[in-house]
C-alpha cells in the first residue's frame, strides 16, 4: 500500500505542473495573403534546458518592422543584429508567412499563463510566441492580425516546420544586410581578477574607465578613438572566437571579452586563466587593444589646459518646452586634454554639437557664472506645485578646481537670476556653436 502510494504521489508530482501550464483553445487562423505586405511580424521561443533543442539552440528571436529588422539567438552560437531596412522584406515575406501551417499549433495559451511559468515548467518546456500584422488592402480596412503563443516539450512538428521556414528567410537575409551595413563600436569590456577595461559610447561621447593595479580612472576621449579601437579589433581576428565559453570552479581566475556594435553585433568570448582556458593566441590577439586604451589613460593629464578654476558644468533643461542640455567636460585629445563645450537640443543625441574652449570663452564662462551668482545656488531645491502640470524643470551640476562642488535643481521653481543665467548661457554656445535652430 506505501509503495502505491509513493507511486502516486510521484504522479502527481508529475502531472501537476502539466495541469497548471494547461492549454488554452487554439484560435482560428485566418488566410495570410500571399501578396500582402507586413506591418510587423514577431517570433521567439526560448527552449527549456530539459527540452529538445534543435541544433542545441537555446533560443532564437526574430522581429520585423516597417523599417527594421532584428534577430538574435542564444547559444550554442550567440548572434544578435538590427539595423534599418528599406521596406522590400516586408513584402517578401508575406508568401512566407502564407505558406505557414499555422493552425492547432499544440501548447497554446493565454500570455498571463505563459508568463507566469515556474522555474520548473520553463525548464522542462519550450516557451513560444508568434504574431504578424499585415498592411490593410484598402485605407479604410483594419490590418489583418495573428497572434498566438504557448510552450510545448521542443518537438512540435508544426511549430519546428514554421521555424525552419523563417530561419530560412531571415537567415540569408540577415548575413547579407551584416555584410552591406557600416557598424560602429560602441562598446569594449574586458574582465579579468582585479583588472578591468570599459570603453563606452553614450549620447555621442567616448568615455573609457580603467581599474588596474589597485587604482581606478575614467576619462573621455576623442570620438576618433572609437574607430581606432575598431579597426584594432578588427585585426586582431577576435571575432572568429565569438562564442567561446569555458568556465571553470577550481579557482582559476575567470576572464570576460564582450565587444558592441551600434548593430547590436556582439564579440562574447569567456574563458578562464587555465590551461585550455582561452582560445589559441587569444592573449596576444588581445595585448595591442589593451596597449592603445593604456596609451590614452596613462597619456599626462592637466599640462595643456587653458588656465581656468572651471573643470565641468552640466546644466539641463527639460520640461513640455524643448530641452536643452550644456556641458563642459574634460577630453583627452591626442595633442592632450582639452575642456569642451557640448550642447544636445531636444532629446536625440543626433543632435549634439560640440568645440573646443580656449582661454578666453573660459573666462568669459567663468564671468557669466559670476554675474549670475551661480555659486549662490549650492543646494537650492525647488519643489514643484502640485497645481502644475506642465511647465519647466532644471538640474545644474558644477565642478571646480579648487574642489568646490556647486548643485542646484528646481521645477517650476527656479533661484534668483536663474533666467537671465539661462539667457545668457544659451547665447554663449549660440556663439561657439552655432544657432540651436
């Protein structure tokens, strides 16, 4: 009697999880037109690590837009890329999609149940979600939508098959456009015990952080560096090693290389200090990377600038009005540091202009400060109305020489002379930079 009883409650152990991931009814799908156009087109599945994986892919991702496209997928080969597209895919696909067996797909399910999954169901199942809009064939029709998702054990003959089918779209689709597409650099990091690189490209500045021998430094940098650093990257054949994962736990000392592309291409190479712990030749394909970011850190700080007590001043403007955001930051350019005034109008990056201060726009900064009384300012918090609902906000940040720090911030509510200080300083980068118009 123990033993049926044992037997059953491992049953039901068993069956339980397949009781609360339980199948919603599969929707009706409708006829896809052959020569129709996609809106946009959605695919992902995430396989379980105790389910069938084809090819032992973990998971895989693809998306479509009117003017983008995106993929990525997990391992065995991680590989992930978007960019712009000129609109022809949106319409080569459409006898793809056609050519689907989308019906009684088994597994479905409501989204709240799908999300909802335990750790133990997500293991042991393939998770999945399919939707594709189509462009209406007339301007006063409703576009045709499908949508559906679920999780089955990995080996849906029907859902495998439409996987296939859009791998073997996107597949040459994706190597091509990788191939015509310019990508930038936009990142670089490199770990290993107690050592680190951080090389980053954010809202148009290069900035790169380095912690070594105990100590930790940060500069920005030329934007001339990063396709410098590309180009090192390029040549030093690291990207054939994309992919490479060994980890250990007997102490060895783990070493981490991740590479970005404003494509959202990745280098992803993990490894550790022992033997057999890094690709062939990895060491040295990686010593001219590091030597050109130690160049630029350790290259003398301070001798070239122009003799000022300002070191940097950020000063935002934000609110249903256009923004605005000025800065003055320290740049180390190959003829030495230099101070340069940024100024982004709105909210794109794209917009950003920047130039190089001599000694007389610094004084003539420092004195615009000073006739405002900037430095009066230190603390100064505004809290807005609660009657107001739109209307203008603020943040000024500044940093000075001799060690003074000055911060200030307001909405709706602004310290003395804090419009004729905006007034003025908006005139100050219309003369370094141009007109914001």
């Amino acid at each position: 009697m123990n033993v049926c009883r044992a037997l059953w409650t491992g049953l039901l152990g068993l069956l339980l999880p397949l009781f609360s991931a339980s199948p919603a009814p599969a929707a009706p799908v409708p006829d896809l037109p052959k020569n129709g156009v996609v809106r946009y087109f959605h695919y992902w599945a995430e396989y379980g690590e105790k389910t069938e994986r084809p090819g032992g892919l973990e998971r895989v991702r693809f998306e479509l837009q009117r003017n983008r496209i995106y993929f990525s997928q997990g391992r065995p080969r991680p590989d992930t890329f978007s960019t712009q597209t000129d609109g022809s895919l949106n319409r080569e696909m459409a006898p793809v999609l056609a050519g689907l067996d989308l019906a009684d797909w088994p597994g479905q399910m409501d989204d709240s149940k799908l999300y909802g999954l335990s750790d133990r169901e997500k293991a042991r199942l393939c998770r999945w979600h399919f939707s594709a809009v189509f462009e209406p064939e007339k301007p006063d029709a409703l576009p045709l939508k499908v949508s559906f998702s679920g999780a089955d054990d990995g080996t849906s003959p029907k859902r495998l098959a439409a996987e296939q089918a859009i791998r073997d779209f996107f597949g040459p689709k994706v190597d091509a456009l990788k191939a015509a597409t310019p990508r930038k650099l936009t990142g670089l990091l490199w770990l290993e015990h107690g050592i680190s690189y951080d090389f980053d490209v954010e809202d148009g500045i290069t900035t790169l952080a380095r912690r070594k021998d105990g100590r930790r430094m940060s500069r920005a940098l030329y934007p001339g560096f990063s396709d410098e650093l590309a180009e090192l990257v390029r040549a030093s054949g690291l990207e054939k090693h994309h992919g490479f994962l060994e980890r250990t736990d007997d102490g060895k000392r783990q070493l981490s290389l991740y590479v970005t592309y404003d494509t959202r291409q990745r280098i992803e190479i993990i490894g550790h200090s022992g033997t057999g712990g890094a690709p062939e030749g990895f060491r040295e394909a990686l010593a001219p990377l590091l030597k050109a970011m130690d160049d630029v850190m350790d290259a003398p700080a301070g001798k070239a600038l122009p003799p000022t007590n300002l070191a940097a001043l950020s000063f935002r403007v934000s609110g249903m009005v256009l923004g605005e955001d000025v800065r003055l930051y320290e740049r180390m350019d190959k003829g030495g540091p230099v101070l340069v005034l940024s100024r982004v109008v709105g909210y794109s990056p794209d917009s950003r202009k920047e130039a190089v201060l001599d000694a007389a726009q610094l004084a003539e900064l420092e004195a615009l400060l000073e006739k405002n009384g900037v430095r009066s300012w230190d603390g100064f918090k505004g809290r807005p109305r609660m009657d107001v609902l739109d209307g203008e906000g603020f943040s000024l940040s500044l940093a000075f020489r001799d060690g003074t720090q000055i911060t200030a911030s307001g909405e709706n509510k602004f310290p003395a002379d804090y419009r004729s200080f905006r007034h003025d300083l908006r005139l100050f980068a219309d003369n370094i930079l141009g007109s914001r118009e």
